[in-house]
C-alpha cells in the first residue's frame, strides 16, 4: 500500500507542492501551527512556572541545593561543628551557611503604649546567621528594599522580613499580627524564650519565600547570647554545591556518613512542601488539558486546510489517478504537506521559545503575590509535544485527502458530484 | 487490439436514468488512427472514458488484446492506465505546480524509473516536440499550443500502446491544431495507436476511420482515403 515507491512519488509531488504554493497561504499554515506550537509548550509551562518559580525561589533564597535540619523531635543538631567540618570538607561542596533558628517574638511601640493598650506585637522565626556566609549561600543581602544587611560588627541590630511589617502587608486579618509603625532605626523588643533585648532595625528584606519574609535576622554570635547556645550546635545548614554536582548524590554521601542520626539531610526537593508538588502535578494536568485542546483545534485547522487544498485540487487529483499516479501516492503528498507544516512550525516555535520565551521569562518573570513566575518547558516534554503535533497534523492531513481521492477519477476530473 | 461488445453506461440522476452509451460495438486495430465524432451529447467522449478505463461501464465488455478490462479491480486499471495508455485532454490538464519536464516525466517516475532516466527521456521527448527551451517552465508560463504539446508528450513518453485524445484541439487557434495534428499524423506514421474524439470534421479526416456516434449509438463508420 505504502510503497517506497509511493512515498517517493508522494514526497515529489508534495516537495514541489509546498515550493509552488502561495506565500501567503503557507505563511499563514504555519502561523497558525507556531500559535498551536506555542499553546502547547507556554500555556502549561507558565502554569507550572508559578510554583516552579516559587520552588526555585526556595531553592536560591532558603534550602539551597541541600539542606540539613534538626529532627523533629530535637530543638537543634547535635555535633554541628563535626558535620559542618565534614560538610565543608567535600569536594561539591561551594559554600555553606549554618543558621541558628528559634521561635520567638518581637514587639513595636512599647514605650509609647499605655498599659490598657494591647502590645503591638508579631509572632515570627528568629535566625542567627554570618552575613557573610549566608550571602554566598543565598545572595539574599541583594533583596534588602530598606536600610542595609547585616555586617560582621553588628550589635543588637536586625534585618526584617517585609511580611513582619504592616506597610508591606496590605491585608488586615487577626490571625496574621504585623508591627506598624516600624522602619529602619525603629527599636523593637525582640523576646525569645525568657530573654528579652531592645535591637534595631537596620533594614528591611523583600522575599517571597515565607521562611524569609517572616524572619527577623541577627548576628550568630549574638543570638547565641540570647538562646544560651554555646556548643556550636546550630539549627540549619544550607549547603551550595558546585555548578554539576549532584544534590541527590550529596545527600546520600551525607547520610551515608552518618549525618542522619543527627539531622535531617534533604535536597531542595525533598524539602518542598507536599502540597507544592500536588500543585505542581495539578498545574500539569491543567496545563495538558490546554494542550489537548489546542491539539484538537490545530487538527481540526489542517484538516480543513488540506480538505480545502485538495477540494480545489480535486480536478487534478483526478487527472493525477487518470495518467496512472497510485492514490496512495497522492495521500503520502498530502501527509507530507502535513508535516512539513507541522515541523516548520514546531522549528519556529522551538526556536522562539528557547531563543526568547524562556532568556525573557527567566530576565523578567512575571510578578505573581507568591512567586517569580517563570517559562517551564523541559526539552524531553517540549519534543513529545512536537511529536504529538506531528502525528495529529500527520492524521489530519491524512483523512481529508482520503476523502477525496477515494473520489470517481472521471468525476474529479470533469468536476462532477 | 481494444473492442468494446454491447457497451452500455447510463447515468442514474434520482429516479431519472439516462442511457448515453446503448450497446456499443467498437474496435481499433494495434496502429490504427481513429476519430469519434457526433454531436454533442451523442455519448462520444462517454465511449473514450470507457474504452481509456476512466470510468466503469454499466454493461457490456471491453477487451483489450482479448483481456477482459472492464472486470479489472481499480488498482489494476490504474496500473493499465499508467502503462499501457496515454490522455491528451481538452483543457491540457497539466499539474500547475509542475515545470513542463516535471510533468512529462511525473508517469515515467510512477512506473519506477530512476529520477535521472526518467528526466533524459522527458527531456528528449520535449526537444523532439520543440519544447526544448520550456523544460522548466510551469503550465501558467506557456501558451495553449505549447500545453497541449507537453501534454501529448507526457501522453507518450512511455509508449503506451493507446493514446486516446479528447478533442485536444477544442481549445488551440488554428495554427497550433495544426501543429497537434501534424504530431499525431507523426506519432501514427510511427505505428501509435490513436483514439481521438473531435468534432472538427478536417481533423477526423485525418484518421484512418471516423466512427459517427447518434444518440449513444454507431450509426455509421467512414474509412479515410487519405492514406490510400
């Protein structure tokens, strides 16, 4: 049926078809199939971009490519100083950044407050960190909006999240306190456990991960003071690896060694919360449901091209099964057509997606409440869904030809119903 | 040799039916040059597209050297068509997206021959026909005469043993008529069998036999003294 001889003939006819045709009509075929390209790869991949901005947020500002944590059932981790030296003495290892973390307090305008008045106050997470080594883990001193980050030196003063400030936080709920009145200079009471200090607030820290934006920041070696903590026994360590390396492979190492019975070792994606991976996985399926949709209508589009192609070119359809040319020939012409059109647009799409879609989403993400949206579009799914585009368009170009070169050749040829 | 035996087709238009073809009896002889004419309507075309295998007959038989055609299966029409016919239509019907060459050469190709040898012969068939210079040249960029000689020449290329003609001068002035009949007498003198449809009576004459259609019936048969 599908002969080589057939498809040769078919390609022949098919080849010098496209080359012939009007400009105009083939520019707009493969308009329409880079539009159906683009609604395949950028609908879903904006989609999923939300959270995997939001994932990645976490990952650059908060876990890093590796994070270890106390577990659940001890206030910090023990023989910290033996894991950090183990840490820092691996080879994929870039930087890390141990932290101290406790909950605690922090109160506003208390010397202005009468007693019947209710305390300004706002719950958050309290992390004591080296400046430095948290900005070669995190970069997060490039996100303060106000005042400066912290410096080696810095007494009693502490860098805020914006969502501990009422001027960054435009909703009003009871379950959500903020400070009001605050800016950089303003001291607060900084209350954790039974100890309480008077600190300054020296800037100001913009995220939109949470874990940032509800910490208040200080010097390790003073929030060592105010936790008591003297055995270098800390809370967190965010590791940064070596551009290639391997985060699954640095946590197995770890755990390996023994770091598990002390702490909780996790790479960034062991770290996301679960119902983050359900909404991964929910933005897919949204995202694969445009995608069919615009499958079908890219399909139904070819089809009434190529009916539209050969219901004009019936008359010659007919002459081309009159001098003898096999009607399967003349369908592989078409199915050809098709697919030319197909990967034509899929190349321009291709391109345009990677050569400038994903570079200006990354440059510029779209500025979502909770997150840096990003353009996701992995190459192994971006070609499954050329491959669908294919194979829809091969079809679609298929059936209408067959419709009409299974015509009367007379018929065709003298134009008769 | 192709004979027809009580040829009948008739064309069924709701519950009306017309009978345009009513038991035609219908030889040509290998190297023969025959001309059908009748007026219009009288089922002379009809007749062509049965004898060519383009259409199926409603009754009767077409035999082709003794060989049953019109019980062919359409794959093995197709292929008969391919290589034993050639078509020279009214309206040249060319593909327009095709050069002169292309055209020609688009059968040869189907019949499995190598890109190479298939041009080289179109390519000689169309210098022989004066076409030399319009080998790539497409349908829309040559005139009517210079059409219907490519389209005789893609007709012929593969030496059918028939080529049958639809009143191929119906749409040329009278200068490039006679440039198409003058490459019929030709490919005659050459042994071409030829069934050729017209209702121009100087050209029938040119035939070996004019066979008169009436009302889907031969009513009369003239032999030409032209090459006696």
């Amino acid at each position: 049926m599908f002969s080589s001889l057939n498809i040769k003939i078919g390609l022949y006819l098919a080849l010098r078809q496209i080359r012939r045709a009007s400009l105009w009509t083939t520019s707009l075929i493969i308009f329409v199939m880079i539009l159906t390209f683009l609604n395949l790869v950028v609908v879903s991949g904006v989609l999923v971009g939300l959270i995997q901005g939001s994932i990645d947020q976490v990952r650059t500002k908060y876990t890093s490519d590796v994070i270890v944590s106390t577990l659940n059932d001890k206030a910090y981790i023990e023989n910290s100083p033996n894991i950090i030296a183990l840490i820092k003495s691996m080879p994929e290892v870039a930087a890390i950044s141990p932290r101290y973390r406790e909950s605690g307090s922090l109160e506003a305008n208390y010397k202005t407050r009468k007693d019947t008045d209710k305390p300004n106050t706002a719950p958050g997470q309290v992390a004591g960190i080296d400046p430095k080594e948290e900005n070669a883990v995190t970069g997060i001193a490039k996100d303060i909006v106000e005042g400066s980050f912290l410096e080696e030196g810095d007494y009693d003063q502490v860098v805020l999240g914006h969502y501990l400030l009422k001027q960054y936080v435009p909703i009003e709920t009871p379950a959500f306190s903020t400070l009001n009145n605050v800016g950089i200079g303003t001291k607060i009471r900084l209350k954790v456990g039974d100890v309480t200090r008077e600190v300054t607030v020296k800037g100001i820290i913009k995220s939109k991960v949470d874990e940032i934006a509800l910490r208040t920041f200080m010097l390790d070696t003073q929030f060592r003071s105010i936790i008591g903590r003297t055995d270098g026994n800390v809370s967190e360590i965010a590791i940064k690896l070596k551009p290639g390396s391997d985060p699954v492979a640095v946590r197995d190492s770890l755990k390996r060694s023994g770091v598990d019975r002390y702490a909780k070792v996790q790479t960034y994606e062991d770290a996301q919360p679960k119902f983050l991976q359900d909404i991964v996985a929910t933005f897919n399926m949204l995202g694969n449901a445009f995608s069919s949709i615009g499958l079908v209508v890219a399909s139904i589009t070819i089809f009434i091209v190529i009916f539209i192609n050969a219901l004009t070119r019936r008359k010659y359809i007919g002459i081309l099964k009159g001098i003898g040319i096999s009607g399967n020939a003349i369908e592989m012409s078409y199915v050809f057509q098709s697919i030319f059109y197909a990967l034509f647009g899929s190349a321009i799409g291709l391109l345009l997606v990677y050569g400038f879609l994903v570079p200006a989403f990354a440059a510029h993400p779209i500025d979502f409440p909770f997150s840096d949206g990003i353009l996701v579009a992995p190459f192994d799914q971006t070609f499954f869904r050329v491959g669908l585009l294919v194979i829809a368009t091969l079809v679609a170009g298929y059936i209408p030809a067959w419709m009409i070169i299974r015509k009367n050749t007379l018929d065709s040829i003298l134009g008769r119903n | 040799m192709i004979q027809t035996k009580n040829l009948t087709r008739s064309f069924k238009n709701g519950d009306v039916i017309t009978q345009v073809l009513k038991g035609i009896d219908f030889a040509a002889h290998d190297g023969e040059f025959v001309s059908i004419m009748g007026r219009s309507g009288a089922g002379k075309s009809t007749l062509l597209y049965q004898l060519s295998l383009l259409d199926d007959p409603t009754g009767g038989e077409i035999l082709i050297d003794g060989h049953q055609a019109h019980t062919m299966s359409p794959e093995e029409k197709m292929l008969f068509r391919l290589v034993k016919f050639g078509y020279v239509f009214q309206d040249y019907a060319l593909l327009p997206e095709l050069t002169a060459l292309e055209n020609v050469a688009l059968p040869l190709l189907m019949q499995g021959k190598g890109k190479r040898e298939a041009y080289k012969i179109s390519q000689e068939a169309l210098e022989r026909a004066g076409l030399g210079k319009r080998l790539g040249n497409l349908s829309s960029q040559l005139s009517g005469g210079e059409q219907q000689r490519v389209s005789i020449v893609r007709a012929i290329a593969h030496q059918p043993k028939v080529l049958f003609a639809d009143e191929p001068t119906a749409n040329l002035d009278n200068e490039s008529s006679k440039v198409i009949m003058d490459i019929f007498l030709e490919l005659h003198r050459a042994g071409q069998t030829i069934i050729m449809v017209t209702h121009e009576e100087p050209y029938a004459k040119l035939a070996d036999r004019i066979v008169h259609l009436d009302d889907g019936k031969i009513v009369s048969t003239t032999e030409n003294q032209r090459r006696g």
